[in-house]
C-alpha cells in the first residue's frame, strides 16, 4: 500500500520589498496584508516634508529636522522659518544625552507632532531654537551655577517633557512614572553631575519638604517652586507652610502657577508690582502680626493688626510702582494673582 502523499508549507512574512514595521506620520506609503500580516511600503514624504536635506542648521533662525525609515533607508527632512514653540524629550544615545523634539510650531503656524521623536539639531549637549533652550540654562538663569533644578517625584515627568535635564532628583516616586524615572537613572549613570535622592514611601517629612531643605543646605539665595499647588489642598496648604522655612532663613521662596505668586515675609518689605498680576493679598500666618503699616496701595492702613480670619488684606493692589509693607513681628503670607 503506496504511503500517504504529505504537503507541507512554508507562511511567509511580507513580500520583497514590504516591511512589517509601520512608517510614521512622516512619510506617505502603502499597506497591505500578506500570509495575515500588515506589510508597508513607503512611497515618498508626507506634506511638508521632503526627500531632499535643505538647507543648513542655523541657531535660533532655520531648525532642521528629520526621521528616517530605516528598512528602506528613507530619510524625510522639514525646514521651519524659526521654532515658536517645542516640546521635547531627553533620551539616551550611547554615552550621550540626545534631545528629539516631539512636536513643534514654527512660526510660519505649520506644525509637527511624532509619537517617536524627530532628532533636532544639536552641538554636544546644546539644543539650538528659538530663544536657545540648552542643558546649561533654566529658567530665566543664565549660568549654571547660579541655577540649579531640583526635580521632585512626579515633577521628573514635567523635566522630561519640556526636556530639562535635572540636577537633582528628589522623591519616593510613588506618583512618577516609573518608566521615566528608570530613564533618567540610566542618564544620570552617564551624567554623574545628576544627583539622586531615594526616599522611603513611609517619612515623617513631604518630597517638597526633603527638596526644599536641600536648597537651603546648598545656600540657596531665591528659591522658585513650581506644582506645588493642585487638586491636593493638603499638599497646597503644607507647601505654603514650607515658606516660613526660607523666610526664618532669610532666603527668598517663591511658588508659583498659572494664576499666582506666593511668598512669605517675616517683617518690613518693598513689594513692587508684578505685570499682570493687578492683586495682591496679604494674609497673616502662625497668629496675628500687629501693628501693620502698609503704603503705596490701593487701600493702605496705618497700625492696623491682622488677625487670624481676618479677609481685609485680600484682593488689594499696588498704587505704586513700589508698596511698603511695615511691621515689626510675625509672619505674612503675600498672594501675586492674575484674577
């Protein structure tokens, strides 16, 4: 009996040519489904993009970007008359720090998104744009050593989005991504002047406060802190608190979101007006401050003695270009808002 006739295949995967990974937005292709699986070919660029690099990278005036695809060896390039705007994100590149742009709006109003990260020109650590963001600046500082960033727990996504790079990083990070946090300590193995501190979930003190005292210890002279305001009111009303620290060290601290700008003061102050903020509140804090002198204002008072629950020092503004607050003891807290 002659034996049964066996027939055995072989599935592929795409054809000659197709590649199963897909291009992204920047480039136009085809797809199709071979042996159940999406195959894509890419056939150019997508709009506002082109095959061919134009043009040179130029500092704060034309920006240069590109991705490529690497199975076809396609590389589109986009030119902008300038960066208005960017959000951009650190990675590691071998033993460097490399910074893809993620997405941007030039000033021409096109603008670019990418779920993977379009490299932007870079010289070493330095991003060039408009207004030259760089790992050496932050903030309004100019000099590395007058600015320090301290990131703490879920504030490292926000470093990470706008592509600050840390020099400390502060937390127990129970709330931080633990993605972004592994990233970072990947970075800071090759960039040993980031600094990590690892607390317990379990502490008698807030990341805030850890991150505020290590400020302090590194004689800090003004202190900006930006978050600590939220749907948290406890965390809003502690952080207010931490305030006092800075003022019983005389260092200037300020926390600051969309609409305020909150201080502390612990005796006579000059407060000059803030553009766009047209309110300033003053609230006594730690028990009523007597004897208060305040001038320049729109509603000044002489000796007057603010206690606790009292709402008169709320929604005052400057008359001036500089106000006086006079008193001898006692704690103040002073509102900046916008509305």
């Amino acid at each position: 009996m002659a034996a049964a006739a066996t027939t055995c295949y072989k599935v592929r995967g795409c054809d000659e040519g197709w590649f199963e990974e897909k291009p992204s937005d920047m480039f136009s292709y085809k797809s199709t489904t071979t042996n159940g699986k999406n195959c894509y070919q890419v056939t150019g660029c997508s709009l506002s993009w082109t095959k061919y690099k134009t043009g040179t990278y130029q500092s704060n005036d034309t920006t240069l970007y590109y991705e490529n695809y690497e199975p076809q060896g396609v590389s589109c390039y986009a030119e902008c008359d300038g960066i208005k705007s960017i959000t951009v994100a650190p990675k590691l590149s071998g033993n460097d720090v490399r910074y893809y742009l993620t997405s941007a709006v030039c000033k021409n109003g096109s603008t670019y998104n990418s779920s993977t990260g379009r490299m932007l020109d870079y010289i070493g650590d330095r991003l060039d744009i408009t207004g030259t963001i760089t790992d050496d600046n932050c903030g309004n500082c100019n000099d590395r050593d007058d600015c320090k960033i301290i990131a703490v727990d879920k504030g490292l996504e926000i470093c990470n989005k706008i592509g600050l790079t840390p020099d400390v990083i502060v937390g127990d990070f129970d709330s931080a991504s633990s993605a972004v946090v592994g990233m970072y300590r990947r970075i800071a193995k090759k960039k040993k002047s980031i600094e990590f501190l690892d607390l317990d979930t379990h502490k008698d003190l807030t990341d805030t406060h850890v991150a505020l005292q290590y400020a302090l210890d590194h004689k800090a002279s003004e202190i900006y802190i930006s978050g600590a305001t939220g749907t948290r009111m406890d965390h809003t009303m502690a952080n207010i608190g931490l305030l006092k620290i800075c003022a019983d060290h005389n260092v200037k601290a300020y926390i600051e979101d969309d609409n305020n700008i909150i201080t502390m003061i612990k005796g006579s102050e000059k407060l000059s007006r803030i553009e766009g903020y047209d309110y300033v509140s003053l609230i006594p804090y730690g028990g009523a401050v007597a004897d208060v002198t305040l001038t320049g204002f729109e509603y000044d008072v002489s000796d007057y003695t603010f206690e606790i629950g009292d709402s008169r020092g709320v929604s005052n503004s400057i008359s001036e270009d500089e106000a006086s607050i006079e008193y001898e003891s006692g704690y103040m807290i002073v509102v900046y808002s916008r509305d």
